[in-house]
C-alpha cells in the first residue's frame, strides 16, 4: 500500500481473490454486499436523536427483548440488502423467530448463508454509545439450487468461512476475518467507502483490562469471584493493577478488547446457566475474529467454535480476548472448589 494511498474495502476484496486463482469472487462479493447494508445501517444510527426513530417499537423479539426501532430498521435493511444479494441463500437474525430462506432462483442458487445481530447492543442506543451490527458467513450443507434448510444455520463455528461486525462508535469501522487473517476498514464519509485502516489485525497476549457485568458477581461461583478479586488487587507480579471496562455493548467491548488487548466475560451465573449471549450471531463470530487475530474464545469448559449449536438462539458462556488472560481467568473460575 503506497504511503497515503486509500484501499477501500471493494479493492481489498478484489486483491485478495486474485491471489486464489480458484476463487470466485462471491464470498467477496457478499463481504461487500454486508458492507454496503452498514452503510445505510449507519446513516441512520449518525442521525437517531434528529429523527423520530429513537425508543422502543413496541414490540419484543423471540429472546423477550424490547425491540428498539433501529434494531427493526436494522434488521430489515440487512435483509432486505442480502435478499438482493447474489450470493445469499438465506439469514437467520437476533431479531427473527426462526431462519428465513430466499425463494428466489437467484438464491436458492447461492452457496452462503448469513447469521447477524442486527443492532447488538442497542439498550445504548438512547445513550448514544458504541453499538454494532454483527455477522457469520457460513457456506450451506444443503443441496444448492434448493431453499436453505435450519442445518445451514446450526452449524459449529469452527466452519465459519467468514465473520465480522460493524461499529458504529466515534468513528464506523467494519473488521472481518477469514481463515487468512483479521482487517479493519474505517468509513470514510467523503467518499462512502470503508477504508482500510487497521491491516493484519492481532489480539495482544496480554491486557490489563478485564471486562464484565459485576453487577452479576453475587451470582458467580467461588472460583470466577476469586478471579475477579486477582484482577482488583495490587499484584506486584504485574505491575499496577487491571482496570475493569464495560460499555454493556458487546462489538464495543470486543473491538477494544481486540485493539488494546484484555478480557471480556459473559459467563455463567447462578440465574442464568448458559450466560447471556447467543452463540450464533454474537459468541461464535467474535470468536472466529478474535481467534483469527491470536486470541482465544472459551465457553470456560471448550472452545466455542467446537459447541455444536442445537438451536438457532442458544446461548453460551464466554471469555474471550488475550489468550494469556483468558488462560488464567478460566484456570481460576473453573479451580475445583475447596470443600
Ligand atoms: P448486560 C447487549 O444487550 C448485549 O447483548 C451485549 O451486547 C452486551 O455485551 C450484553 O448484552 C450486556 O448485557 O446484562 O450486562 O446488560
């Protein structure tokens, strides 16, 4: 890349399927078709307190959560863009009871299908902080030139072809990952396009930041409150003590996460066995990211992308981030407790 000279994310794209003879261009082809749903995504996340589309729809999602109306918007207009696609077979979405197959031959004739968390954390989206659009590529096992069948969906992570999200913090930055590596594109207004910014992506070893709700910890078992405990002591063996982040808004909690390096939890408690975040549009894609990029991604007791999804919104612990960090997070949370 010539110094000062702008790659937007369709030229990356391009450049990478040159260097595969064999490949077709269409996985490329729907990065940038979930580029372009960003976008219209973004303009109307850039201007929520101008016009009426901010609080509540009224209406709850399968997980029993008050749907905002960006989170509605945000959902139609990703599957709206992806129905258009040539490369989509069909979705499934946060915000949709059950996976959604397009019928058109088009489709039916596709090899991808998408997961996404249209709006992930949108509980910040009154308060004006970071949120998110997040997304799994996986290639279809059922028979192209047919509708996609719920097998496309629960499909492990560890067959991910692609994942990624959208921020939409102080800047819109969208990171993906492939099986080659972790990269970063910043939208450049001016122009609407996504510009490479943050090439080769890689998750530091180790962190200083731990991030988690520990408005749970009454509800953590013994051996996740001693670590949570290590992580707020002096400990001269490292210097000054972690700082404790959370925004409540996972793609902003993970993004961070990935850049500065650290820790982020969401893991099981005494109410909630499985934790909180769903495994096929939150858990896995952060993971195969983070992964990716040098870090780990744990449900404590297996690594992520090995569960083998049974249902299209289960959830899943998870402690992801600097693997040195998450090595020693789940050795203490998971100690045999002392009797
Ligand atoms: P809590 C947002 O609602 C979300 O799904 C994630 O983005 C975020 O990490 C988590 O839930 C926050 O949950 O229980 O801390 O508010």
């Amino acid at each position: 890349m010539l110094k000062g000279q702008l790659i937007t994310l369709d030229e990356f794209t391009i450049q990478e399927t040159r260097k595969f003879p064999q490949a077709t261009g269409e996985l490329s082809s729907l990065l940038r078709d979930i580029a372009l749903a960003g976008k219209l995504i973004n303009k109307q996340v850039r201007k929520a307190g101008l016009s009426d589309i901010l609080g509540a729809q009224g209406t709850s999602n399968i997980q029993g959560e008050e749907q905002m109306k960006l989170d509605v918007l945000a959902d139609e207009t990703l599957i709206h863009v992806l129905k258009n696609s040539t490369d989509c077979a069909g979705i499934a979405s946060e915000e949709n009871d059950d996976h959604v197959c397009f019928e058109d031959t088009v489709s039916t004739n596709s090899k991808y299908v998408v997961l996404f968390d249209p709006l992930d954390g949108s509980s910040n989206i009154d308060v004006n902080a970071s949120i998110g659009t997040i997304f799994s590529i996986y290639r279809r096992v059922s028979p192209i030139g047919q509708p996609c069948t719920i097998e496309d969906f629960l499909q492990p992570g560890n067959k991910l072809m692609a994942a990624g999200y959208i921020i939409y913090g102080s800047s819109t930055m969208m990171v993906y990952a492939t099986k080659l590596g972790v990269n970063g594109f910043t939208l450049e207004p001016s122009i609407g396009e996504f510009c490479l910014s943050h090439p080769n992506m890689k998750c530091p070893e180790n962190g200083k930041i731990y991030s988690l709700n520990q408005g749970n910890t009454v509800k953590y078992s013994a051996g996740l409150k001693a670590y949570l405990e290590y992580c707020m002591e002096s400990n001269k063996a490292e210097g000054r003590p972690y700082s404790h982040r959370y925004i409540g808004s996972m793609v902003g909690d993970l993004h961070r996460t990935l850049i500065k390096g650290g820790i982020f939890m969401y893991p099981a408690d005494s109410s909630s066995p499985n934790g909180k975040l769903r495994l096929q549009y939150e858990c896995n894609p952060m993971t195969f990211i983070v992964q990716a990029a040098g870090g780990t991604g744990s449900t404590g007791t297996m690594d992520v992308l090995d569960v083998q999804p049974t249902e299209l919104h289960q959830r899943v612990p998870i402690y992801i981030g600097s693997k040195n960090m998450v090595a020693k997070a789940i050795a203490m949370a998971h100690a045999p407790e002392t009797v």
